[in-house]
C-alpha cells in the first residue's frame, strides 16, 4: 500500500510541475537518510546554502536505507525522482547500470571549489563507472573498533594498541566477557555454572561487509574477479581460516551475544548501556556514543590477521539523469562537498570527510569530543579496500546474510558456509554489470 502511495504521489508532482511552467520554479529535491544529528547537519549546509545563494533546496528524509532506495527506485520509474540523493557505494551501481544517475565528470573537472586532488583518490574511484565520475563522495570511513575504556580498566585488560592482532581481541574479548557479579564466563568451561553474560566481550553483525576485511587481512581474496567478479572465492586455505575464526565467535569463544540477545537489543544500544565491551562498527556509531556519560569509551584500528586491511565505507552525491534542475542541482553538490559544507557535517560527528584537508582539521579531529583517537579512522585509509561494484550486490549482500548468521550462531562449518555462499550468489553475480 505504501509504494503505491508513493507511486501515485509522485506521478501527481509530474503532472502539477508539467502544468507549472519552468522546472527553475521548483526546488531542489535532495533525498537522504540519517540519525537525527546527522539530518541536522544536512538542514545547516541546506540552510547555508540557500543563504548564500537564494535557490531553495527540499530535504527529503527517509526513514532508513531500504526507504531511501525504495522511494528513489518508485520515484525514478515514476518520472519524478529527487534532483540528488546520498548513497553507499555498495549501492549505487544498479541505479548506474540503468542509465539514472546524471554523470559529473566535466562539472567535477571544471569545479572552481576544489580539485581531484583534495579528495581521498579511493573514495572517487568507488563511484566511478564506465569511464565517467557518477557521484562524488562526502565521507570516507574504516571500520573500527569501538571500545569501553572503563571496563578495560576494571578488569586489567590493556587498551588496544594501534597495531594489534586478531587473536589479542579475541583474548581481550575472553577476558571482558563477565556475568552480573563480574565473573568471566568462559565458553565450555562447566566451571563458569552454566552463567549468562551480562557483559560481552565484543559485539559484530553476521554479514560479508564484515567479514571481507579480516580474509584480506590473512592475505585472501574475497572474489575470483576484483573487476569483474563471478563467484565468492570463501574456500580458499586463506580465506577458509579468517572465516573459521570469525564464525567461532559466538560458540567456540562465547565472546559476543547470541542472535535471541540481538534481536532483544542491537549491539550498539547493548554497547551505549555498557554491555558490550567492544564493537566492530564505522564512524556512524559516533554521534550515538558522544551521548554516553556512564563511561569513558575510544576507538582502536581493526586487528589484523597477518597484514592489515580495512573495508571502504563511503556515501556520494549523486543526480537523478532525470533531474530538471541539473545545474542547481551541482551547486549544492558543490557547497555541501566544499570546505564549508563539509566543515558543517564534520562537526556532526558522523562523517569522516572526503575532502583530505578538512579530515585532518579540527573540525573532524576535535580534542574536545570523543573518540580522542579520531586519527585512528585517518590512519587506516591507506590500507582500505574496496568491495566488488556491481549491480546486483545489495542482492549479493541479502542472501549471504543469512548463511553466515546460521555459521556464526548455529555453529555451522567455514566450509559449508562457504558452499552455500558460492551456490547461492553465482547466479546473482552472473546477472550484475559491473563499471
């Protein structure tokens, strides 16, 4: 019922803005998804811009991410899409192999606000297709580790080191992981009575964006094809051993919460309450965890197996192709990706910027607000990697997500785990188009 309302609403708008004369009389559409500071932080830079230069821009909130593609996809078949959306990279490309997005190449080029140069060239390169820029990223951000210093310090557990290994968290994870009178409970051991923690030791979502870093780490590769991907390549030695580890979190090691404590409460509400000593998660945990006053909490880099590696996780400015107001359109896209702009969102807390100067001003490495570790997110840029661009990965992405939770709760083998995950999306890896 919902998407046929929002189909019926926006092939109205066609029709009252083809009975309205010139597209110039309308506003810009800028469709986005955020936690409340981050939506804040996108109503300053709309506020500021429409300041500055008198054009009106309307900030289309959706509720989360699969709100934002569904309106965007119903909108887009409807003729009426926003004039410019935010989207992840792992996102974007099946908009692109429809034609949808407006490229940037000669705006980007021809900007008189800031240069290729100014940007984290990873970043760029993840919204590029086919020879041309599509979008331009606002944020680039590693996955981290998020970690309570008060509970590190309770139990004598050292602080995490700015290189550390897969098998020191674990350790340290063992060692955090306590029951309501703050003893360790320790997975098969019969002398923990059997004990439910009332503080685990870490807490990670079971899905591939997860697990790709830590089989990059053990010098693996996640797919046949970087390029042109056609098959997960999980069975490999390598790769079989990161899977192994991560799939033993939660029986071998009993170091995070079972999935009927998830579904109970996500990681990061257990970790705001002082339930999870650590979390895996990127820089959008932040704005939630400056709002903890119970305890003192940092962030660490992602342990590595034997090299280090990180995952890419990036959002873009991207124009509809369909957009009547293009060139308006680029100017808020340039203001909200200029100093200024970037400055304003920044300051939220929930960005890393994409813009090289302002990432290391201190507007992002602000000593005043947590994490003071900030240089953590900066310092492990150089070792990110990107994920497959292809079409059909949000599909890719959905069917894996099941396997791997079945592995990593139910305790099923890497190398089933891996079978079901190559049976399962050769076919959808097969249907995508890739840049």
């Amino acid at each position: 019922m919902a998407r046929t309302l929002i189909v019926t609403l926006t092939a109205a708008l066609a029709l009252v803005t083809a009975g309205c004369g010139s597209s110039e009389e309308w506003p810009v559409r800028f469709l986005v998804f955020g936690d409340p500071e981050e939506i804040s932080a996108y109503r300053q830079v709309v506020a500021d811009f429409e300041e500055e230069t008198g054009d009106d821009v309307e900030l289309v909130e959706a509720s989360d991410r699969s709100d934002l593609i569904a309106r965007l996809s119903t909108s887009i078949a409807g003729g009426a899409p926003p004039d410019v959306f935010l989207m992840n990279y792992r996102y974007y490309a099946q908009f692109a192999a429809r034609g949808a997005i407006e490229p940037v190449t000669d705006r980007f080029e021809g900007s008189d606000s800031f240069d290729r140069e100014d940007f984290y060239s990873i970043a760029l390169d993840a919204f590029r297709w086919r020879g041309e820029q599509l979008c331009v990223p606002q944020n680039i951000s590693s996955l981290v580790v998020y970690y309570n210093r008060d509970l590190f310090a309770k139990y004598g557990v050292p602080e995490p080191k700015d290189d550390w290994t897969w098998n020191e968290m674990v350790g340290n994870a063992a060692s955090l992981t306590r029951s309501a009178n703050g003893a360790p409970i320790v997975a098969g051991d019969p002398d923990s009575g059997g004990a439910t923690a009332a503080v685990y030791g870490l807490g990670v979502e079971a899905s591939i964006i997860r697990v790709a870093p830590f089989v990059w780490s053990n010098g693996a590769e996640l797919v046949d094809d970087e390029s042109k991907p056609t098959r997960f390549t999980l069975n490999t030695p390598d790769a079989q051993e990161a899977l192994r580890g991560f799939l033993d979190l939660r029986l071998a090691y009993g170091v995070i919460p079972s999935d009927v404590e998830v579904e109970a409460q996500d990681d990061e509400t257990r970790f705001a309450n002082g339930g999870l000593a650590m979390l895996l998660s990127s820089r959008r945990s932040t704005p939630l965890f400056r709002t903890i006053t119970e305890f003192d909490w940092d962030v660490a880099p992602l342990p590595r197996w034997s090299e280090r590696a990180g995952i890419l996780h990036s959002d873009a400015f991207c124009i509809t192709a369909a957009s009547e107001r293009k060139n308006t359109a680029w100017d808020f896209v340039e203001y909200a990706l200029g100093p200024e702009g970037q400055v304003t969102l920044a300051e939220s807390g929930r960005t890393v910027p994409s813009l090289i100067e302002v990432s290391r001003s201190e507007a992002f490495l602000d000593p005043t607000k947590p994490p003071t570790r900030a240089n953590v997110f900066l310092d492990g840029i150089p070792s990110i990697r990107v994920l497959p661009i292809v079409s059909t990965w949000p599909e890719i992405e959905d069917a894996t997500e099941p396997i791997l939770e079945n592995g990593l709760y139910l305790g099923q083998p890497a190398t089933e785990v891996a079978e079901r995950i190559d049976r399962v999306t050769r076919p959808l890896f097969a249907r995508g188009e890739t840049p």
